[in-house]
C-alpha cells in the first residue's frame, strides 16, 4: 500500500520518530532511578522531614488491608532502607465484601515482606469506620484512633494519603482530613494520665516534633506510566521522594501479592505499570 495521508506511511513515520525518543526516555529514568534508590532516603528527605533518618519512628495510616502494598510500599521500603522504624495503622478491616478476617491475615503477611512485624500493625474495626467507598468517615473518631496511636508509641513521622486519596476513595481522603485536623489544633493537651479514654484525644494535636507526610495524587497519565515519571517526579518539588530498586520493586509485589482476596485481573496490570509501585513522592502537611 502506498504511503499517503491514509497509508502506512502516516502510522509508520511517527512511530519510527517517537521510538528513539521513547528509548531515551526509558534509559534516563533508570539512571535516574538507580541514582536515587542508591541516594536512599536521608538524600530524598528535605526540610523538617530530614531528621536523622536511624531516629525516625514512622506511622503509616492507611484506610485498607492492601494500601500498605498498593500505594505505599516505596516509602516503606525506603525508610526501612535508611534505618527508620515503620508501623501500620489500618482503619479498617475491609469488609466491603465480608472479607475482614482474611484481609487482616493478608495484611500481616504483607507487612512481613515490607519489613513490618506482625506486632507493629494494628487494624481498626469500629462501626463508625466502614469499609465503603461512598462513605466519609467521622473526622473526630479517626484523629482520636490516630493521636492514641501516635503517643502510645512515640511516633515522629506520620505518613497517610493526600486530599485526592489517589484513587479518590472517600476512605482515604477521610485519612487526610483527621490528619489536617490535627495538625492545625492549637489545643493544649491533657495531662498523660487522662490518655487511656480514647474520646478524651478528640481535642488534642499532634506532639511536638511530630510531622505528616502526605502522598502525592498524580493524574492517570503519570500514574500508569512506571518508571518512566522518574524524571517528572525528580523535577517537580517535593519533601520527599522514595524510588525503588529493582529488587526493591520486585518485593513490593510479592507483598501485594499476599492480598490474594483481592487480586482481580486489573490489579495485576497495576502491579505491573502503576508507579505507586516504585515511587512515591510526598509533601509535608
């Protein structure tokens, strides 16, 4: 067939002119990849975020079993890399579908493979924290969770979703309104021995010291794009940046890999093109 405004030629020539430029593309973000992973996460902190990394004790809160694995596991791994102690506080079980008991076991086995010991996780299961997409859960009752957690185990580093939860799952933006909630109370705290009552935290703030990290919501471009927006995450600003190794990425899936209950078929195709899956990129709350 002849080359023309509809033959080949116009499929074929542009094709043959964005390979090289696909090709570069990927060979710039393994460079890049393999400079910051190498970096590790000391070089990846900025800010107030950049205490020594040996001394941070890191919360994760997340809404599910599975976001551990699913959105976060660069930050978890990273910091593990770099000597900072990691815990989960999840939620809620996910019970959308009547799964809780086996979402807890798959979470354990996650955490395990992410570095997390069966001790340092702890699941929510209260009434007023379903697991439900269509439902905003109570801010009050997820900062008391949450502030409870934080003193009883001297946390320094708390690390949840942003405002656009990635996904936009209203759980998850929920994470970040208890968390912005605290974070702004000018409240004075109760004396320690008021603490065991876990509504008389409705009123407290953060402890001092203790900061929020915040991961950041992408567009659907660059979020099924893998380790091509290295680059683009590199250059835009941040507070932090975790980018996984290879191996590291490969542990990350085995992880998720563990919530066999929910590996549907295009969860598969997110483990393999998601770049939650190898980077995460962070801003202070």
């Amino acid at each position: 067939m002849a080359a023309g405004p509809w033959g080949w030629g116009s499929v074929v020539l542009p094709l043959l002119l964005a390979l090289p430029l696909a090709l570069l593309l990927l060979v710039g973000a393994r460079r890049l990849r393999r400079r910051y992973a190498a970096d590790g996460a000391r070089a990846s902190l900025r800010g107030r975020a950049a205490a020594r990394a040996n001394g941070v004790r890191a919360l994760l809160v997340t809404a599910h079993p599975d976001d551990e694995a699913m959105f976060f596991a660069p930050t978890v791994l990273g910091l593990g890399r770099a000597g900072a102690r990691a815990a989960v506080l999840c939620c809620s079980a996910g019970n959308y579908y009547n799964q809780g008991e086996i979402r807890k076991k798959e979470l354990e086995q996650s955490c395990f493979l992410l570095g997390i010991p069966a001790s340092d996780v702890t699941v929510v299961d209260h009434r007023d924290l379903p697991d439900n997409p269509a439902v905003e859960w109570d801010t009050q009752v997820l900062a008391a969770f949450v502030l409870k957690h934080i003193e009883a185990n001297n946390i320094n580093l708390v690390v949840t979703f942003d405002a656009g939860g990635v996904s936009g799952h209203a759980n998850h933006i929920s994470l970040y309104a208890a968390l912005r909630e605290i974070s702004s109370r000018a409240a004075p705290a109760f004396p320690r021995h008021e603490k065991n009552s876990l509504y008389l935290h409705s009123e407290r703030k953060l402890p001092e010291g203790c900061h929020v990290l915040v991961l950041e919501s992408v567009n659907l471009f660059r979020k099924y794009i893998s380790i091509l927006d290295v680059p683009i995450s590199c250059l835009l600003p941040r507070d932090a940046l975790f980018i996984l190794t290879e191996e590291e990425t490969e542990r990350a899936r085995s992880a998720m890999r563990c919530h066999h209950s929910q590996l549907l078929w295009f969860r598969h195709i997110y483990m393999l093109f998601s770049r939650y899956m190898v980077i995460n990129s962070l801003r202070l709350l």
